[in-house]
C-alpha cells in the first residue's frame, strides 16, 4: 500500500505536530502525545478525557474542543498509550469539578485505563471511567463485558461533552453519559481489510467477492462472512440486528450514526443511510438525528460501521447543544 509518510517509526509525532498545526484554533499538542484544547475550560466544569491509538483519525483527537473533550491522549499506530502518559493527562485534567475518564472496551486500551485510575485514586484526582462497549458483532448474549468499544464513543464524547459544558456536577455527567452508553448497539462491515502503516502488511484478507460484518475496529474478525451484498441488502441485516440490541420499538426515536472506515465514499454512506431512513419508517422507528461521515476510521479499510442509539428528552437535549472541534462543528 502506498502512503506519503517519511520515517515508519515518526508516523505519530508527525501527524500530532500536523494535526495541531492546522487546528490551532482549537487545539495544541502537550507533553509528546496529550491533545487538549486550545482554550481550556473553566475548572468549575467536568474534564472529558479519552485515549486511543493512532490510525484511527480523525478519531479520537479530531473531537478535542468546546462540547465535546478537553485531553486525547494519543497511543502509537493501533497501539493504546502506556499508562504513564494516561496518568499525565489525568493530572492535567485534574480539578475540583472532577473528570469523567471515557475508554473504549479494547485490550490494550482498558489496561492502560486501569493502571492510570490506580495512579489517579493514590493521587486524589476526582475521576470517573466510562467504558463504551456497543459492539455486539460477538452476539446479542454475549456478556457486555466481552463487547468491543467501536464509533459508540463519538456520540458518548458528544452528550458527556455538553453536559460538562452545561455545568454538570460529575455524578451526572456520568449518568447521562452511560444511559445512553447502555442504549447503543454498533456494527462494522468490511469489503476489504486495511493495512498497518508502519510495516505495509494487510491486517487480514478478504476475497474479491465477500464481504464481513461483525469486522473489528483493527481489522478483527467478527464471524460474518458472505457474499457482497447491496447497500439496502446490508442496511436490512445489520439494522435488524442493531434494533433488537437497542430494544427499539414503533415510536422510539434513535440516534443513526454511519462511520465510514477509510476507503467508502460518501455516496456510498449516503445510499446506506436512505436505506435505514426507509426500513426503521416501516417499523414505525424514527431517526432523531444521523451524521454520516467519516469518523473514526481504520486506514483504508472499505466498509462502515453503523451505530443507533436510543434518545430521550435529556439526551436529546445534549446532543443538539453547540460543539466547536475540528471534525464536529456545531452551532
């Protein structure tokens, strides 16, 4: 796979220094590999802080802003951070107003996660752990535990964001975060696998004419292999699916999130996402609000990942607040 990059092992410091170079209006690059906001928020008003390993953009770092993160701290190439750097973002977000401390259900990232929250509680720093957890490509039975964190952490980023921002104590950052952390279901679907940008190899292999849903956030397998289907085709089984996670009835209304992973083109993503505005119409399922684009992204992967969440009237409120990152702007 070709890529305009220089050395291998100077991927992440480059795109960093890239990154805050052209969004210096929102955000700078601290201590190596710790993104934070341009302009801090008030310390009277809840830290969002998140980790993730690069590769992903413009996950995670591309929603450091007003409404949505104050710290992204930044792993190697599909690689989490070590827990020390985690503990230094933890230290800078520190204040009276406490931290809500959201990580994706991946391996290296929620060991990472568990040493910094030991450092943090030896250190007194008020802080809370999220961990997003909407995958359910491993079955609908499977222990939430064992579900794989995908896109679901955007929207959280999003709702937990406006509520700090409201001036929310803590608690209820937190809870208005995980309600709909718990009501969210996602899934992926790959056409061909992506390849890792410091060695060139292929993460996995897919046959010209298959397709697989269920693929993971690296390229993982999900056990859903078949024959490339249409876009509605596609939209029909994983909706059905995503529904019955979400418990969603005739009268809901739903949050539809459609991520492209790296190689989809939007006219893709758009034709996917008529198809589920017309079968949740049929089952009396409304859509609330839907962004489609790319967001969290796994080099040139061809596929998506499609995410719905269950909205109240609270949640709802939150998400249609302002928000000013560099790949969500919203006013």
């Amino acid at each position: 796979m070709k890529k305009f990059i220089n050395h291998p092992e100077n991927i992440t410091s480059e795109l960093l220094q890239g990154f805050a170079l052209s969004f210096p209006e929102h955000v700078r690059v601290v201590q190596d590999k710790i993104v934070t906001r341009a302009v801090p928020k008030d310390q009277d008003k809840v830290a969002i802080v998140t980790l993730g390993g690069a590769g992903h953009e413009p996950a995670l770092s591309g929603f450091v802003g007003e409404g949505m993160l104050d710290f992204s701290v930044v792993g190697d190439i599909f690689a989490a951070p070590g827990a020390p750097k985690v503990f230094e973002a933890l230290k800078l977000a520190n204040r009276p107003a406490g931290v809500l401390f959201v990580v994706l259900n991946h391996e290296g990232d929620v060991m990472a996660a568990n040493m910094a929250m030991e450092m943090a509680k030896r250190e007194n720093i008020n802080v809370k752990m999220l961990l997003t957890h909407e995958d359910i490509s491993a079955g609908l039975k499977t222990d939430i535990k064992d579900r794989r964190g995908l896109v679901g952490c955007v929207p959280v980023y999003k709702i937990a964001g406006a509520a700090a921002e409201a001036g929310l104590p803590l608690d209820e950052v937190y809870r208005i975060a995980n309600e709909f952390n718990q009501n969210m279901a996602t899934l992926a679907v790959a056409m061909s696998n992506a390849t890792h940008p410091q060695s060139g190899m292929a993460i996995g292999d897919l046959p010209e004419d298959e397709m697989e849903i269920g693929m993971g956030q690296h390229g993982e397998g999900g056990g859903g292999r078949m024959k490339v289907c249409s876009a509605d085709e596609t939209a029909s089984i994983m909706l059905d699916q995503l529904c019955a996670a979400v418990d969603a009835k005739p009268g809901d209304e739903l949050m539809l999130m459609i991520n492209g992973t790296g190689a989809t083109t939007l006219m893709e993503m758009f034709i996917v996402s008529r198809a589920c505005h017309i079968h949740l119409q049929e089952k009396g399922i409304a859509i609330s609000r839907s962004k489609v684009d790319e967001l969290l992204t796994v080099q040139e992967m061809a596929g998506f990942q499609m995410c719905i969440g269950k909205f109240n009237s609270e949640i709802l409120s939150y998400w249609d607040k302002p928000c000013n990152t560099p790949y969500w702007c919203q006013f």
